[in-house]
C-alpha cells in the first residue's frame, strides 16, 4: 500500500443514481485511530449483514407506509431507509444459495416446512439440493418450491449489505457472472451498477400483476484504486470465513427470495 502521504481520495465518474460506494477518503476508509478494539469475542458465524431489497408491490415496508417505500425502489433493512434506483456499489463478495419459505397462497409449498441451504449443498431440513424434489419446476412449469438466488455483498457507505438475486433476477445474476468470470480481475476492481426493470406478468385470473426485476452491469471503465482494492481483499475474507462456517446470512432473508 502506498504512504499515507500518497494516498489521494477516490473520484469516481459522475454517476446519475444513487451513489452508495463507501466514504472513499483514505483516512476514513483504511485506517481507524488507535486500532479496532473491543472485538476479540467475535466470531466469523456472528455476521448477519443488512439485507439491501428491491420492493414489491406486497413488500413489508410498501403494505406497511414506510416513508419513502415505493415498489421499485430498494430498502436498506438497517436504516429503514428507501433507495432509488439505479444504484452504484462496490461487490466484494458472491454466493449461491437455497431456500423454501412456505406460502400460504402456493399450494406448491402447503404443508412444507422452511427449509435453508446457505451454500445451495444441504438444505437443514430437506437434505442435500441435487436430490431434492422441491427444486424442480412442475409438470406444468409450475415454479418450484425452493428458490436459488445468487447473493452479493454490496460494500456501500452505510457498510456491507446483501443484495439477493433470486427467482426472476437469476439471469441477470448469471449474466453477470459470466461476465465477471471471463475477466482476469477480482469482482471489486470496478464499481457495479444495479438497475431496476419494470415487468409484467399475467395472473391466473387474467388480471396483469407489476413486478420488478434487477439488472446489474460491471462499470469496467471505472478502476477502483488499488489501495482500496486492499481494504474489499480484508473484507471478502471476513465474510467468506462465515460462508465457509455455513452461517453467512442476512437479516430480513425470506424478503430476499422474493421477485
């Protein structure tokens, strides 16, 4: 890393969105006065980030009047706080996951019990994914019980939260990771932009139902500095040693599989 006298603050490109990259001021995003202390009881498996959502119609903070909450919109869990699309961040760290969250208006999961596989391998109640019925789509492509998501850690200036693609997101997630994969560069060395797509569907009754699915795109034109680069390295590692514990999770999980 170079001298603190060296270091010179980020400007990134101007962006038209909200901007969430972290305080990229060098002595507020690499180095704390005096060290950290007081954390030498914490564990890897103690991690449960905020969830940052893409809001639905029947989302919890919609239905409920949160000031701000409009479907289309993201919800930063912690801050209880409504984020417009389309957002900026810096991802510092990708898994792939399994849920079944019972319904009660899908017969598909009626009389099903919840069931997690947070490294998509072995469901706690379940079993082991590849042999599971319930992530089968039905015979008359009937979505299946269990939902995959492709779950990133956004590290943004509120601190990491995660963002899960799941169910109609899944290709974008894909997309993106083969995107991603096909580069010789780490998923932080350029900021990630997440955009929000307007869909429609037709119901069972005919009726056309909105929904909103995320698009996400790897700003390959803008590098992260390379000291910076070091500080998504420290925390990639924090979280990926509660992934391999099998306990990286997120708060408001069930909200994430959603559409």
């Amino acid at each position: 890393m170079s001298e603190k006298n060296e270091l010179v603050p980020w400007a990134p490109a101007e962006f038209a969105g909200s901007d969430l990259l972290p305080d990229m001021r060098p002595e507020g995003a690499l180095e704390t006065p005096g060290g950290l202390v007081g954390r030498e009881n914490i564990e890897p498996e103690d991690l449960v980030l905020p969830s940052l959502l893409l809001l639905q119609g029947m989302s919890e903070p919609c239905t409920e009047g949160e000031e701000g909450a409009q479907p289309g919109s993201f919800w930063l869990s912690t801050a209880g706080e409504a984020i417009k699309p389309p957002l900026r961040v810096v991802l510092v760290h990708h898994s792939r996951s399994r849920a079944l969250f019972p319904q009660p208006n899908n017969p598909r999961t009626a009389g099903l019990q919840k069931c997690l596989a947070r490294a998509g391998v072995k469901g706690t109640v379940y079993g082991v994914c590849d042999d599971c019925e319930h992530k089968d789509w039905g015979q008359k492509n009937e979505a299946p019980a269990c939902a995959e998501s492709h779950n990133f850690v956004a590290w943004t200036k509120y601190g990491p939260c995660v963002l899960r693609l799941a169910k109609s997101s899944f290709k974008a997630a894909r997309n993106f990771i083969t995107t991603w994969t096909m580069s010789p560069k780490n998923l932080w060395a350029h900021p990630t932009l997440v955009h929000v797509k307007k869909q429609q569907r037709q119901l069972a009754d005919g009726q056309n139902a909105t929904y909103f699915t995320m698009d996400m795109r790897w700003q390959q034109k803008e590098d992260v500095p390379p000291e910076y680069q070091e500080s998504a390295v420290a925390l990639h590692t924090k979280i990926h040693e509660a992934h391999e514990a099998g306990r990286f999770t997120s708060d408001k999980e069930e909200a994430g599989y959603g559409d």
